[in-house]
C-alpha cells in the first residue's frame, strides 16, 4: 500500500468520525431546535453550521485528488450500518451508545443517528460517498513529470 492510499485510509476514518459524531450531532441539535417555540434560534444556526461544515468536508474528499480509501470508509461503514437496519433495526439501533454515563456529545451523536438512519439518510450518504471508488483514476498515481509544457516551434521548421 503506497503512502497515498495509507494517508486516504486515515482521512477516511476521520470523515467517517465527522460524518457520525459531528452530523449526528447537528441532526440533533436541528430537530430539537424544530420543535422549541418558537422554533430556531441561535441553536439552529448552531446546527446548520455544523451541518454544512461536514457536508464541506464530505465535499471535499469526493471531489479532491485524494485516494478513494478517504471515500470507501465511510461509504462502507454507512452502507453496512443501513443494511443491518434493513434486516435488523434492533440490532441496528443496539449499535447507538445510550448509556446516560456517556459523554453528552456522545449521547446527542447517537440520537441524531438513530433518527439519520431510520430516514435513510446514512444510505443516501453512503452511496454518494461510494462513486469516486469506482472510477479507475482516481486509484492510479497522478504523475505530473508525463505532462509536458508546449513548446512552441522554430519559424519555417515542419513536422
């Protein structure tokens, strides 16, 4: 495994941490700041920041020149989790820590995801994430010495 697709292996544990603590975290606070009277506040900008902040990391890996393990992670992590709440939501949904002894962040990531899930959110997610891994160049090493500037001929000199 070269360096490239090592450092991808890493990005993609760290989008997938993104995408699960920080937008089950937004999610959350999002639906809790829906169903306050009167509904917003400082609290759903709070979310629809951090919302916007993942889908900005999200964006980034898909569309960068970076390995498509950054992608296959968290696409493979979102799509299994859908899966087993297809065929199994209670074993789906046992995967969520509940504990209230938990750290609150966690507790309220959970939440979150519990309601992403249960809306197809995680397998919408997931497939988006899963394109760039099928496109071949984006496995292939970006070689910059093959291109060549263009060079501009000697007057009267032919091919």
């Amino acid at each position: 495994m070269t360096l490239r697709h090592f450092a991808g292996l890493l990005l993609g544990v760290v989008v997938t941490a993104a995408v699960l603590v920080g937008g089950g975290w937004a999610a959350q606070q999002a639906f809790a700041a829906g169903m306050a009277v009167p509904p917003g506040g400082q609290r759903l900008w709070i979310a629809l920041g951090s919302m916007a902040a993942v889908g900005l990391v999200v964006g980034l890996v898909v569309a960068g020149r970076v390995s498509p393990l950054a992608t296959f992670v968290p696409s493979l992590v979102l799509l299994a989790w859908t899966v087993v709440y297809a065929l199994d939501p209670g074993r789906a949904l046992s995967l969520i820590p509940s504990r209230p002894t938990m750290h609150w962040l966690v507790n309220e990531a959970g939440a979150g995801n519990k309601t992403l899930l249960s809306l197809g959110v995680h397998g919408l997610l997931g497939v988006a994430l899963f394109i760039p891994v099928l496109i071949p160049s984006r496995w292939a090493r970006r070689d910059d010495d093959l291109d060549e500037e263009y060079e501009p001929s000697q007057e009267g000199s032919y091919y």
